[in-house]
C-alpha cells in the first residue's frame, strides 16, 4: 500500500510534467520546485494563517496554479519560438532562484507539518496503513481523476489536446494558443504542488526536496511515453510499487535505485515508454 501512495503522487508530478513537455515543448527543470512550494505552501497555510489541514491542501494547489500561469506569462511567454537551449536555461535558472527564495525564506531547517489523523494504523488483515497515507492516497486518486476529466471532459481540455497535435491548425480554428500554454503550465504546476502538499505532511519538508522530486517526475514521464497522461498515470503507480518492493525486499538504501534500473532498462529496450502509443494525443 505505501507503494501505492508513493505512485499517487509521482503520478501527479508526471501528468504535470507531461502535459507542459508534450503540449509546450517545454523541458520543465523547475517541475520539482513547485512541488517544494506546494509543501510550503500547506505549511504555512496551517502554521501562518491558521487553516485546518485540509483546507491547506487546496490553498497549496492554488498557490502552485498562479505561479505557475505567471511564471509562463512573465519567463515562457516572451521565448515562444526561440531554441529550446535558451528555453533549458531560464528554466534552470528558475529551478535555482526558487529553491534559494525558499531558502532564504524558510532556512535550512526541515521542517514537519501537523495533520489531524492518528498515529495508529488502519489493520485489515495482514495489512495495516497509517491513515494519513491512506488519506494521502485518496486525495491522489482524485486529483488523478480530476485531472483526466478536465483533459477529456472539458471545452479546455479539448483546445489543449487539438494544440497538442497540431498548434498551427488549433490556432486557424480559433484556440488562443497563448492562453492554452498558460492553462497548461498552471495545471501542470498545481499537479506538482498537490504532490508536495500531500506528501508534506508523511515527510519532511525541506527547501532541496524538489531535487528529487523532479528525477522522479522525468523517470515517470520516461515510463509512460512523453505525452502520454495515463500512460504517466500508470508509470507514476508502477514506480511507486517498485521503489517499495526493492526497499522490502532488497534494502531501504536502494529503494531509489530500484526505479532508475527500470528506467535504464525502459530506455535500452523500449525507449518510447512502456505505455506509448504510435501516435500520442495526450
């Protein structure tokens, strides 16, 4: 089950990552950060402001959406049609300013963030989880579903998906291509920040724990096919499960390692991704 909840979560750091790459072409170094500011966000919501735990979550989300539509109006906006080397280089200068903004802010000391649920675990039979991770993966599976639901199911999520394959004819049948990639940049952000949000509370929160954040997010997108949103879906929740089947049965010290030999072996012998499609469509 903690592999489940682990995969929930990469699995919204993925759809985000996927969406800004396949629809933008926008390889996104700073994915991680908005997963930091989405922890932050919840803490201080919680600690600063006083909300209840589960309000904090949505503010988080909220937090993470706006600036990630502003970073795209103010950063991505004015590099539409240049290399993507010059696009590469603002990102990871935005990855840097970010994590040393959450530095200089909230120091170097990690900090925890309080929940409301109990320490004891919810036992079915030879199985027990913490109910803050069954929680935590509840929350997951619905912002999944979500997300899904707005890419399929909405006037938005339509434009997005006829920009994503093909922005010349998108833009002739009246998509604003220019509002679409920020819709997407502010959605793929809030995804990440929903991640940190969620996963705050089950650990530490710290300003360089998008670092990692992020080499899963690419493992996940790696798996699923770049493009592909259930295929990150299901790549985020396989990863997840491997991570804790190595740290079980092999050693809790390479439980990061276990997912990066997948992605070596996804990479020499099925380079398109375990789920891709011969034509994505996001």
């Amino acid at each position: 089950m903690n592999g489940l909840v682990l995969g929930g979560t990469y699995a919204l750091l993925g759809i985000g990552l996927t969406l800004i790459f396949g629809l933008m072409n926008v390889v996104n170094f700073a994915h991680g950060e908005f997963y930091t500011l989405g922890a932050y966000a919840g803490f201080a919501a919680i600690v600063v402001a006083g909300l209840p735990f589960l309000a904090a979550i949505p503010v988080a989300i909220l937090v993470g959406i706006v600036l990630g539509a502003l970073c795209e109006r103010v950063l991505l906006r004015p590099l539409r049609g240049e290399s993507i080397d010059s696009v590469m280089l603002v990102m990871i200068g935005l990855w840097i300013a970010m994590q040393n903004a959450e530095l200089l802010g909230w120091g170097g000391v990690a900090k925890s963030i309080a929940h409301p649920f109990p320490t004891a675990p919810i036992v079915v039979g030879h199985f027990g989880i913490a109910p803050l991770r069954l929680f935590v993966f509840v929350a997951a599976i619905v912002l999944i579903v979500a997300a899904h639901l707005v890419i399929h199911r909405t006037k938005l999520g339509r434009a997005m998906r006829a920009t994503f394959q093909d922005a010349d004819t998108a833009a002739l049948m009246g998509v604003r291509i220019g509002r679409i990639h920020t819709a997407t940049f502010a959605l793929g952000s809030g995804l990440a920040a929903a991640a940190g949000a969620l996963l705050g509370p089950v650990f530490l929160v710290y300003p360089s724990m998008g670092d990692l954040a992020s080499l899963k997010a690419f493992s996940v997108v790696i798996l699923g096919g770049l493009g592909n949103v259930a295929g990150a879906t299901f790549g985020g929740l396989l990863l997840g499960v491997a991570e804790e089947l190595g740290a079980g049965y092999i050693s809790s010290g390479y439980r990061d390692a276990v997912g990066f030999v997948i992605i070596i072996l996804v990479l020499l012998f099925r380079p398109s991704g375990l789920f891709a499609r011969t034509e994505r469509i996001g």
